[in-house]
C-alpha cells in the first residue's frame, strides 16, 4: 500500500516564518510516514530545509512594501494576470497529477485574501474532485488585527465551505483564537490547537561549538530588520556585554547596499553575516539572543534555552509578533522591545534585564509540542 500524500500549499510575502513553519510540519508529516509535497509561492530561501519532502517552487510573489501595499513578482513589477493565470495552472496540475489525500493551505481563509486568484480555483478543485482530499487550514495562534467586521463573516463562510479542519498551531492557555478572531464560536467544532510548532529533533541534534559565547542578533530571513542590527551596533559598546563577541545575521532579502554598510559600521568583535542554517547551533551555544519576534525564532529561543529579547515586527497593520511577545514577557519568558520603541539606551537597559540572574524566571509551560500533534491529528483524520 502506497503512503497516503499531502498536498501542503505556503506563500511567504516578507518574511520567511510561513514557509520554515509549513516545512517542519511537512517533516513531522513524512516521519509518520506521509508522502508530503510542499508548494511554495514565495521567493526560494537558501535556508530552509526542504529535506524530507518533495518541494515546488511557484514563480515567486511577494509584497510590494512592508505594508503589504500589494504583490510583485521577483523582478519587483506588478503581478501581472498572465502571472496569476500561470501561478494558477501549475497548482492545478500539480493538485491533479498528485491526487491527493489530504490538502493543507497555510494561512487561508484567515489570511492572503489577495491569493485568492489561485486559492479558490485550488479549492473548487479539491471539492469537486472524484478522489477528494481531506482539506486543512493550517493557521498560527495570532491573527493581525483588522478592522473590517464583514471580513471575517467571509472568514468563516470559505471556512465551511471548502475545509473539514482548522490546525491551530498555539497553546490556548497563552492565547486563544478567539482572541484575535471574533468568530471563532462559529468553527470551534473545527478547531484544533496542536501546540507551537518547533523542530525539537533538530534542536536535539545540534552540536559543536559554533556561537559559544557570543550574542546573536537576528533580523529573520526577511527584507525588514536593518533597524535592528544598527540599533545592536550602536548599543554593544556600552553595554554589558560589551567585551563578547557579536554575531549579526541579515536576511538573505535585505538589500546588498544595506548589508554592505552594516559591515562597514561593525567594530572588531562584530561579525555581520547573512542568515544561516545552523541558527538553531547558534542559539543553542550563545550568550545573548536578541531577535525580531517572529513566531518559529521566539519558539527556538524558548526550546534551546537562551536568554531573549524580541523586537517585534510591527510594520504596517502588524500585531501578531508585538501581542505574542508581550505574552510571553509577562511570563518571564523573554524580554521585549516595541519596534517604536527602539533605540541603542533601551536596547542596553534590556540586556542589563536579561542577563540578570541564570535565566528565564518561570517554567516554559507552553505547549511546544505542535509538529508531532499536526502529523498525528492528520493520521487519524486520514484513519492510517
């Protein structure tokens, strides 16, 4: 008997948190013995690990700004209809030459309705098909705030017109989904929390030495984050820890103008780099973490033990990552640091804060077990 497949869609627009989550869920999948193939629409990142599953690159989109003002294509044009239409067919055929048991959509329909060109062919696709697959939405614990009531009313509607379940990838007890989604009464019979997604094989598995030591400042793989290893640049020599070693790591999609002035301005003992795929080593073995707060980077900081402090992201209508730091903060888990909030003096006072004493103050009593529940959840919907 051939292994049931999974169809597992991700589009990443700035940053690079959707597609490293849907990939480590992809893994945990093929480890239950899933044959998983994953559909990226954003651009290619030379850090993630497709390992484990098949992966097909889309002709990639992404956002226009860090407002999400609207789509271009990798030439930074418009997308264009021919692009859609052609972005469209390739899932489409994909979708039917795979057959599919079950069919994942990271994010929608409570996220990129701009999709939407591509979404619903896909999904009209999966209900009218003579082999019809198992549809899941896979979607984070925090929702961006809007403001636009009748959008999620048309949240709910697709909801129950095109999926048979919700995997909700937090813990209610730090944050529930309705929470940041009013309507959740509405689908709760299809909901799921699963717990954070983190990769704890990789965690376990690393080793070596490399990071031992130094503070690791990390701005994601995204175009956003220069504010933040400037910031880190001006602050080091008055902090604390002003005689350890500084590694700074920039995303792959920060300009080169940008990347190369950063190294111009590091003093000795400051390393800037671009993003690489031994973070986890890294921040197994550091000092210091001093991140944006992005979903898969706070979760790794809190699994391997190092000491925190988060900048979130909060660019255009953005709340997610500043609503989940402030959480956790108020556990004693991390340190955080509103965007706006951001300067060389407050970035000193926090790493004064959280240097003091061994660690964390409380037990990480968060539910980071989401990879393997999402794979056992989409066993026993499959009835392997």
């Amino acid at each position: 008997m051939s292994a049931p497949k999974v169809l597992f869609y991700v589009q990443h627009l700035l940053g690079i948190g959707h597609v490293k989550r849907a990939t480590t869920l992809a893994r945990a999948m093929a480890g239950e013995g899933l044959d998983v193939t994953v559909v990226s629409g954003g651009a290619d990142i030379q850090v993630i690990d497709a390992g484990g599953m098949d992966f097909v690159q889309l002709p990639p989109v992404r956002a226009s700004d860090r407002n999400f003002g609207g789509l271009v294509d990798g030439a930074g044009v418009p997308v264009s209809e021919a692009l859609k239409a052609e972005r469209r067919d390739i899932l489409l055929q994909c979708f039917a030459d795979l057959r599919p048991d079950a069919l994942i959509i990271e994010l929608f329909p409570f996220g990129r309705r701009q999709l939407r060109f591509e979404l619903i062919p896909l999904l009209e696709a999966a209900r009218t098909a003579a082999h019809q697959p198992r549809v899941i939405s896979s979607v984070r614990d925090i929702l961006v705030e809007k403001n636009r009531p009748e959008r999620d009313a048309e949240m709910v509607a697709w909801a129950r017109q095109y999926f048979d379940d919700i995997l909700i990838h937090g813990d209610p007890s730090l944050i529930p989904f309705e929470q940041t989604f009013p309507l959740a009464a509405d689908i709760a019979d299809m909901m799921h929390y699963t717990g954070y997604v983190v990769e704890h094989d990789k965690i376990s598995a690393a080793g070596g030495d490399q990071g031992l030591g130094e503070v690791i400042v990390s701005s994601g793989s995204g175009a956003v984050g220069a504010l933040l290893l400037n910031t880190a640049i001006g602050a080091r020599a008055d902090s604390i820890l002003a005689d350890y070693p500084w590694r700074l790591l920039a995303g792959y999609s920060l300009d080169e103008v940008e990347f190369q002035a950063l190294i111009g301005k590091a003093p000795e003992g400051v390393i800037v780099e671009r993003a690489r795929p031994d973070f986890i080593d890294l921040l197994k073995n550091c000092t210091l973490s001093i991140s944006q707060g992005g979903y898969n980077t706070v979760m790794e900081v809190l699994a391997t033990g190092a000491r925190g402090i988060a900048v979130p992201y909060a660019g255009g209508q953005e709340t997610e990552q500043t609503l989940r730091a402030r959480l956790l903060e108020a556990r004693g888990l991390i340190h955080q640091i509103p965007e706006g909030a951001l300067s060389p003096d407050r970035l000193i006072e926090k790493i004064s804060l959280a240097m003091d004493g061994a660690g964390p103050d409380a037990p990480i009593a968060i539910d980071m077990d989401g990879a393997r529940k999402s794979a056992a959840l989409l066993v026993q919907r499959l009835g392997i």
